[in-house]
C-alpha cells in the first residue's frame, strides 16, 4: 500500500464518519477543519527535516492555535469570515511559495 | 509489534473516529446546546463571533452582565485569549449554523489529548503501548465529564503536554548526542504558547513538567544539555508570541497575584502520601468525581499502573524520565494545596493521561517478564502478545467502556436538561426582537441556573433569575415568564405560584405570548 493509497482510505474513512454520523454540517465541519488548520501548517513544517507523523501532529496542533490567532485580529478590521478566507489564502501561498523555493 | 506505516495510519484514523464517534453522541441526535454554566460562556463568545461576522473585542451587554469582570487586567473584554473560541467560531462559519458545529469542533478540540498522548507512547514505547493507550483516554470519565459541564479550554490544553515534553526530549536528547536539532525547541515555544491561550493552568502543568524533566535529565546527565543561545531564542519566540493578545496574557498574571486556593490542605503532610483526598468543602463537583474505579477503572488496575512506574524507575533511559517527569510534576500540581496554592482537583483532570500509558506499560513489561521466566511460552509470544492487547481492550471496555458511552450517549438527553423546543423558540424570537441589547430580562419557573443561561446566550439578551436577587433589586426591565418546563415536569405548585405572580404584571406591556412563555415590558 502507497501513500496516496492511504492518504485515500483515511479520507473515505472520515467522509463515510462524517456523513453516516454527523451529516452533511459535521462532513463539511471536518474537512473544512483539516483544509484550514492543518493543511498550511504540514506544508510550511516541510522545511524542517522533521519525520511525517512529526510533522502531521506539529501542523495539527499548531494550526488549531496559530489560524484562529490570524483570523482574530484581521476579524477585527474586517468581515470574520472574509478573514478567514484571506488567512488560509496568505497562508497557503506563502507555504507554497517556501516549499517551491526549498525545491 | 511490527506494523506497516501506511496500516498504522489507518488504525489510528479508525482510533480517532472511534474516539469522535462517542465523544459527539450528545450532539447527534439533539444539536441544542447542552452543558452547565460555564459550557455557555464558551458558545457564547464563539457564537457571537460567528453571528455578528466580527472578531470579538468589548462584550455583548448580555456576556459583559456576567464574565465583564473576570478579565482582571482590562474589564469587559475577553477573559481569555482569543483562539479557542475563534477556533469554534471558524468551524462554525464553515459548517454554515451556529449551535452544531461549534459542539462539533469543541469535541474534536476536547479529544485531541487521545492523539497527542498515542503520538508520545507511540514514539517512546511503540505501537501497542499507544494504541492501548489512546484506546483507554476515549473512556477516560474525568475527561468525559469535564468535557460535558463545559471546562472545554482546559480539557483541550492538557493535549498539549505531551508534544511539549516530546519537543525537549528530541531537543535534548539531540543535544547530548552533539546532533543539535533546536528546531524542536522552536516548535516547543509556539506549542507553549499555543497552551498558554487555551488554558493557562495547562500551561502551568507543562511548565512543571518541563522543569522536573529537565531537572531528570540534569541529574543523569551531570551536564548541560542545551545551548544558551537556543533556549534564549526559544524564550523571545515565545514571549513574542503570546504578546499577540497583551490584555488575555496579562490577565493570567494579574489573576496569578490575586489567586487563592479553593481548597486548602496547608501543611497537611497526610495529604502527601495520597494521589487525592476528595474535598470537605464543596468544589461543584460530585463526590464520584474523586472515585478512582469510578473514572480510572477498576481496582486491579493499580497494580499494574504501580508495575509501569517500577519498570521505568528500573530502566531510567531518557524516555523513561520524560515518562517519569510528567507524573512527578503532575503529582506536585495535585498536591499544591499543601502549601495552600491551586485549584488541585481541577488539576486532577489530568491524572488519566499519564496513568492510562502506565498502567499499559506495566501490563506489556509484565508480560515480557512472564515470558522470559516460562521458556516455554517463547514460541508463541508474539500471538500471546497479540492475545493480550485484544483481552485488555475488550475487558476495559466492558469495564470502563460501556458506563462512558452511557455518559456520553444519556448526557443532558432529558427534555428538561437543555433548553425545551418552547424555550429554543424564545430564544430565536430574542435574537430578533425589539428587546434592547442592554436590556435585563427576569427569568420565572427557571430550573437551573445553567438553563437560564443557555436560553439568554442563545437569546443574546442578559436573563436574571431569583438566585442573583429579587425583581425590584436588580432593576430588571423585561420579565419572562416561563411555564414550559413546570409543565414538563408537573410542578403544580410552582406553576400555580408563577401564575399568581403574572396576574400582578396585568398593567404590563405583553411582548411575546408563545407555546407556555409570555415577555413583558416591565415597570
């Protein structure tokens, strides 16, 4: 079994979870959370020669803290969910733009 | 026990699912919010964020009413810092409604201690050690009725002990081994960081437990193993970090001055020889709270807790003091009161992360002793460790297992424990209605105070009730009056008192007359 094949259960698994329990609101609560906080976070961590189960916990835990940190103060100037768009997209290029510069 | 990388990944993905699939049973089939007092101060600064799309700065008249002071350094602002709440507030915009997804994100936040504690054993002490670990924390009953009353940054915070103690383990270690990787302590400053805006007494713990560790390791080691320049970065990273919320973080230490204990064990040395001694005075929690068979599991299962700490005290590598650290340190903050600090028994919340790992460590290195001392069984061990790892699951479960889920799966279910479909309908008509957003509404035939609190944060209008002083005391200027849960229950007497009372507010302008509650302008 290859990664990709993995990363594809794991994901099935938690679309099936989602849906047959928490419905349509929980599945797009969970990927909406995994898309937001930690997808960022594990391509930024990429940098640091850390090991994948490392470097997934780290983006994990530090996105739940550091995201909604970001989004607090720009909610303060502007819309809260504008902010959150904007966070996850400064975010996501900037991690895309390290990650292209380290390869 | 070998296992593949990728099958690992999918055990632990199941673990989590199973772990969320308990933990959100009081959400799936009645998405009201439930909880006592303090589960509300916590929806509603979330809720508030999501519903008026803005970032929360001065309070609502109706949160300010009761939490306006506990933000000791800068009054009527947030009392903590802002991540958690903005966390849920987040899910809550992605998942388009308020009530649900803020429970749902609050139960993935509150259960992450399952993942944080299976990352460490996994890393120290492999793959069974973990899984049997993780598996016990989904049933752990401290955690579970924490998580239910509404203590929700604290449970979430003690998640980040472990990856904390893990990040100066790999630091230090690294360092010793002259391989310096300060990129752990970097990681270990944002974690501390990150834990001192979920709860500060989390952070306080992983404080203690990184002292002691380090304290271990010196001890061991009989030398420095960490640079100067390192750990001075790790420190301005960290300060600069928690600058980012000024009046939250100095909140925490305005508090630390005025603090006091809530019980206080001075310089009982009685206190010392036990893990806890459930308090005389009351703490707002129930005696069984303090029952270890009732939130640990059962009696026979000290022993092998007592086996794990015995074989790392053997051992002693440097996982092994890591190991030992967090329950020494874990013990100090247990017995704080003994010098007259801290609020022990919330401490104790902690007590199932470290004793759950041991009492696994002590079960596989028993066995491991077994098997050395009979030849015999060598050819099978590896199915007899198989055996064995099933056994302890299964009669955990039926142990622990099944009264969590009846917890979890029972938890504020009765019509009466959450806000009735009469009360929610009040509620919705709040949000919209003429009633000023500084108005102080009077709550009659309330049940409980944490019923009334989570019909007005639902309502987003401040409701008194008869506990916090009378009608003409408070100058209230809204009254509700309230028959749907007397009704419920058939409280004869109560509601015959209730409509005696309204006959006298018949001079009174009549708002709302719905489904057994009437709101009139008062006075």
């Amino acid at each position: 079994m290859d990664n990709k094949m993995t990363l594809g259960i794991i994901l099935v698994l938690i679309g099936l979870f989602s849906f047959i329990f928490l419905g349509f609101t929980g599945f797009r609560v969970i990927f909406g959370m995994l898309l937001v906080f930690f997808l960022p976070f594990y391509i930024l961590l990429g940098r640091f020669g850390l090991s994948r189960g490392e470097r997934m916990v780290f983006s994990l835990f530090i996105g739940i803290g550091v995201f909604p940190s970001i989004v607090y103060w720009l909610g303060v100037f502007m819309s809260f969910r504008l902010a959150i768009v904007v966070t996850f997209v400064v975010l996501m290029i900037v991690a895309l733009f390290l990650k292209k510069s380290r390869d | 026990m070998k296992v593949n990388k990728n099958v690992e990944a999918i055990i632990v993905t199941l673990l989590y699912l199973t772990c969320l699939y308990f933990w959100t049973l009081p959400i799936q089939d009645n998405p009201l919010p439930y909880g006592e007092v303090d589960a509300f101060s916590h929806y509603a600064v979330a809720d508030y964020t999501y519903t008026s799309d803005r970032s929360v700065t001065d309070l609502p008249h109706y949160i300010d009413r009761r939490y306006g002071k506990d933000n000791e350094f800068k009054q009527h602002t947030l009392w903590y810092p802002p991540p958690f709440h903005t966390g849920l507030a987040i899910g809550a915009a992605i998942g388009g409604e308020s009530d649900f997804p803020i429970y749902l994100v609050n139960a993935i936040f509150c259960s992450l201690i399952v993942l944080s504690v299976y990352f460490i054993i996994r890393r120290f002490f492999g793959f069974e050690a973990a899984l049997l670990s993780g598996f016990l924390l989904i049933f752990s009953m401290r955690d579970i009725m924490v998580f239910l009353w509404g203590q929700w940054p604290e449970r979430m915070g003690f998640a980040y002990l472990p990856l904390i103690i893990y990040c100066f383990y790999k630091y230090a270690t690294s360092f010793l081994k002259k391989e310096q990787k300060p990129v752990y302590l970097y990681i270990m400053s944002f974690l501390l960081a990150i834990n001192f805006f979920i709860h500060p007494m989390d952070f306080f713990h992983s404080v203690g437990a990184l002292i002691i560790i380090g304290l271990f390791f010196f001890i061991k080691e009989r030398k420095i193993f960490f640079s100067l320049k390192h750990v001075s970065a790790a420190i301005v990273l960290f300060l600069l970090i928690v600058s980012i919320f000024p009046t939250q973080s100095m909140n925490v230490f305005v508090k630390l001055r005025s603090g006091t204990a809530e019980e206080s064990a001075k310089g009982d040395f009685g206190r010392l020889l036990g893990w806890f001694k459930a308090p005389r005075e009351n703490t707002g929690t129930p005696p069984v709270y303090f029952s270890y068979s009732a939130m640990i599991g059962p009696y026979w299962t000290v022993p092998l807790i007592l086996l794990g700490v015995l074989f790392l005290l053997l051992r002693r590598n440097n996982k092994d003091l890591v190991i030992l650290g967090w329950l020494v340190s874990l013990y100090i903050m247990i017995h704080l009161d003994f010098i007259g600090k801290g609020r022990v028994h919330r401490s104790l919340s902690g007590t199932a992360h470290i004793f759950y790992p041991l009492m696994v460590l002590g079960l596989l290195y028993a066995y491991t002793f077994f098997v050395k001392l009979v030849p015999a069984l060598r050819r099978y061990k590896s199915l007899i460790r198989y055996v064995l790892v099933v056994a302890f699951m299964i009669v955990v479960f039926i142990s622990i297992g099944a009264g969590a889920r009846d917890s979890l799966e029972g938890a504020y279910k009765s019509i009466i424990a959450r806000a009735n479909p009469s009360q929610h309908a009040l509620s919705t008509w709040l949000r919209g209605s003429e009633v000023p957003d500084d108005a102080d509404m009077f709550h009659m035939g309330a049940l409980s105070l944490a019923k009334t609190r989570s019909i007005y944060m639902m309502g987003h209008r401040y409701m008194g009730t008869s506990a916090g002083g009378s009608l003409d005391e408070k100058n209230f200027t809204y009254i509700v009056m309230d028959y749907s849960d007397l009704l419920l229950i058939g409280n004869r007497d109560g509601l015959n008192q209730l409509q005696s009372f309204e006959m006298s507010l018949a001079n009174n302008t009549l708002l709302y007359n719905k489904d057994n509650i009437r709101v009139y302008e008062y006075g």
